[in-house]
C-alpha cells in the first residue's frame, strides 16, 4: 500500500523526524500556495528519500478553469517545483480529485507521466475506508493531508503517521514508495 500526503500546509517536524526514522516512504503532492511558506522543511523530507509531486499553484477544481488557466496551475507548479526543489515531478494528482480530459493533456505536455488518486484516507484517529469489508487492499493508495490538530482532526500528523504503519502491519500489508511502483 502507499502513503500519500497533500497540499502542504502544516509543517510538523515531528512527523518528518517519524518519517525519517522509521524510513516510511511517502510520496507528496504539493500546492505552492501553501507549501512556499517553507520549502526548506520540504526539501529536509526530499532528502530523506520522500518524493515531492505536483498538486497545482492554488488547488482550483480543475473543472473550472479553461486551457490558460490549466497551464498555469498545472504547469507552473512543476516549474515552481524544478526550481524549489531541482527536479520535476512526474506525478500529479489533481484537488479534490476532480479533473477534465484538457487537465490530463495539459499536465502531460509538462512532464506528467502518472495522475494517481487515492482509495482510502487516513486522520490520526481513524482510516475512511473506500470498501465495504473496511480493510485495505494491494495497491491501495492512502490520502491524507499536512494538517494541525483542529475539528475533524483529532491529534497529529505523527498519530497519523503512526496509525496508517500499525494499520497496515497489522493487516499484513508494507507502505511502499508509489513511484517506484508506477
């Protein structure tokens, strides 16, 4: 099963240092209007073995932009990551996970390569479950999000961390890096 961790906002250097420590591989998806405010302690997790995707400038719903608009968003992320972070992404993953077949072509003449949505969701007090038997399956891939402790988000981005590496132990599955499965 994957992790996979969006947008950007909360930087807890105790889920990087988790991360590190326990060598969890994670694959993120950022959005500059959240991430720039920081990019170093991206970077820190990029060095750590974490890979650092795409998830546009300001997070639309690709559904409402026209083809300028697109580029922008999409494309402009991969620069601002090229020249955040020195390399550009291959994996895009689109807000909310709404997109249109303009938003797929766009983010291919960028350098796309994959657009990987998600089957479950992960908060520190519990895992959203996409199927009925509650369970995870091969290839799943886990969502959650760079968030503070605040209403619907009970504990923090370690609990999280921590809940998604037991819950997947347990159920006998390993978090693997996504790229290196796509």
């Amino acid at each position: 099963m994957f992790l996979t961790v969006d947008d950007g906002a909360e930087k807890d250097p105790e889920f990087a240092a988790m991360a590190a420590e326990l060598d969890v591989p994670l694959s993120v998806f950022l959005s500059d209007y959240l991430a720039r405010s920081d990019y170093d302690y991206f970077r820190a997790l990029r060095d750590h073995g974490v890979s650092i995707n795409n998830h546009t400038l300001t997070h639309p719903d690709l559904r409402r932009l026209g083809a300028d608009a697109l580029r922008k968003e999409i494309c402009g992320q991969q620069d601002r990551l090229e020249q955040e972070l020195g390399t550009r992404p291959r994996l895009f993953r689109p807000p909310y996970g709404e997109y249109t077949a303009e938003a797929l072509r766009t983010a291919a003449s960028c350098g796309v390569t994959a657009v990987p949505l998600w089957t479950e969701e992960a908060f520190p007090d519990h895992l959203e479950y996409r199927y009925a038997d509650q369970r995870l399956h091969p290839g799943d891939i886990v969502l959650t999000h760079f968030r503070a402790p605040a209403p619907g988000w009970k504990g923090s981005m370690a609990d999280m961390l921590r809940r998604v590496v037991d819950t997947a132990t347990a159920q006998g599955f390993a978090v693997a890096r996504l790229e290196d499965y796509l």
